[in-house]
C-alpha cells in the first residue's frame, strides 16, 4: 500500500526514497481503503470510470509523414494525474520517451508542491517524443481520447479534481493544433462520448519535467492502491483496443531508473 513515501522498486533506484510530502491522490485512497465498505463503494466506482475505454474512430486528418522518413516529434497531453498518462504512452509503439512534468504556467511554478494548489496555470501533463513514421500524432490523439482520460470530465479525472488536472492538448506547431482541433469536432460531432468534450488545445508555454520520483511511476509502483485501481486498466485497454500499438515492455526515463 502506498502511503505518500515510496521507494523505487527495481535494483537501479532501490537506494532512492522519495521525500515526504502532501500526496492527496494517496492519502485519500489510504483512508478509504481502511474503511471497509467504502474502499469497496470506491473501487466500483473507479472501475466504472477506468476499466471500459471507449472504442473511438481514428482522426480522419492525420499529420503526413512518409513512411521513410524517420525524424523526432514531441507533443504533449494532459489528462489527470501524469502517472497513468505517462504509464500509457511508454507502452506505446513509436514512443521514444514519455515524461511527467507540468504545462500551463511558468518555469517558477513547475513545482509538485506549487502545482497541486491549483493556481498555478499548470497541468500535470506529459511530454511524448515519438517517431511519426512508427506512430502518427493522430494515433496518439486516438489513444489519448480512448482509454487514458475522460474527456467530458471537466477539471477533474476520477479520484482527482482541479484545474492540474484538466484535460488539455498543448500543440506545440500549427500542424497538431489543427489535427487536435479536427479531431475533437469530429469526436463531438458522432457523439462518441455520452456527453460533450471539454478538452481544450492550450497554446504551448514551454514543458518542465517533474520531480525525479514521479517519473516511470506506474512501472515502479504497479502495487499501489491509486494504480492498481486507476491507471492499471488503462494499460489493459491499451492492449485490448490497440494491439497493433501496444508494446508490453515500457520505455522508460533514463534518470528515474
């Protein structure tokens, strides 16, 4: 059970332990999970939201990239809390690197600690270099909508609530700008979801990765309570819905290894 202080659990990061501090996310399913029938109205809960995915359409406009082309693009999501978002995307073919951090506000701000209070302009979000001739910005996109956010939930994803965790595009060129904007329409216009899309496309202010024991913390922590209930399924789905994208052994972030 994770409670707010962990420690890495492979043999490269075992001698780091994370300093303590106010993780809302874990105190509040520690508490809950000590209440017996709670933790269990809490759990079905959850599940509802987390373990369906939704079967979507892909992007009918995509980014171009010849099949032989072989270059580096970044983009960047936000959809509640960074672990499961970042946990997805490192189980996705063509990603080359996924990493945790903030989007939104500013480099003085790009703080856990600044974050969480919810003033900040900031997102959690996550930070995707990808190789667009394995996997296109659209396919990204379609994973995103599909099984690691709910994209109806404004300012909030399951457990968690607060503009940190919105759900937010931050294109970083005019090419992904108009494929996000495209595909939400397109998403909204054949109501894929049961109610309308709040995600928003935010102009891109810059991304700053977040602390060391954020990062590849859905793989070190597959234990925790938060994941085992949130973001767990969402790799499920991964594999369920887009077999052709999973890959089963994540790419991870050199320096949290």
């Amino acid at each position: 059970m994770d409670s707010g202080k962990h420690t890495a659990s492979n043999s490269s990061a075992s001698s780091k332990v994370a300093p303590a501090r106010p993780r809302s996310r874990v105190i509040a399913f520690s508490l809950l999970l000590g209440t017996g029938a709670l933790a269990l109205v809490l759990a079905q809960r959850v599940a509802v939201s987390a373990e369906n995915g939704v079967v979507i359409a892909p992007p009918a406009l995509d980014e171009t990239v010849a099949a032989s082309t072989a270059h580096e693009e970044t983009a960047v999501f936000a959809g509640g809390c960074f672990w499961g978002v970042q946990g997805v995307f490192q189980h996705v073919r063509g990603v080359d690197k996924a990493v945790s951090g903030y989007s939104g506000g500013s480099r003085d701000t790009a703080h856990y600690e600044t974050v969480s209070g919810g003033e900040t302009g900031h997102a959690e979000s996550v930070q995707v270099t990808f190789d667009p001739a394995r996997v296109t910005y659209g396919q990204l996109l379609q994973v995103y909508f599909s099984v690691i956010q709910d994209p109806t939930e404004l300012n909030r994803q399951g457990p968690d609530s607060g503009t940190q965790y919105r759900s937010a595009v931050f294109p970083l060129n005019d090419a992904q700008r108009h494929v996000a904007q495209s595909y939400i329409a397109q998403l909204d216009k054949s109501h894929a979801f049961p109610a309308p899309i709040v995600t928003k496309t935010e102009p891109y202010k810059g991304f700053y990765p977040a602390e060391w024991y954020h990062q590849n913390y859905l793989t070190l922590h597959p234990d925790s309570a938060y994941i085992v209930f949130n973001d767990m399924p969402k790799i499920a789905n991964l594999k369920r819905l887009f077999p052709s994208l999973y890959r089963d052994k994540p790419v991870l972030v050199e320096a949290a290894q």
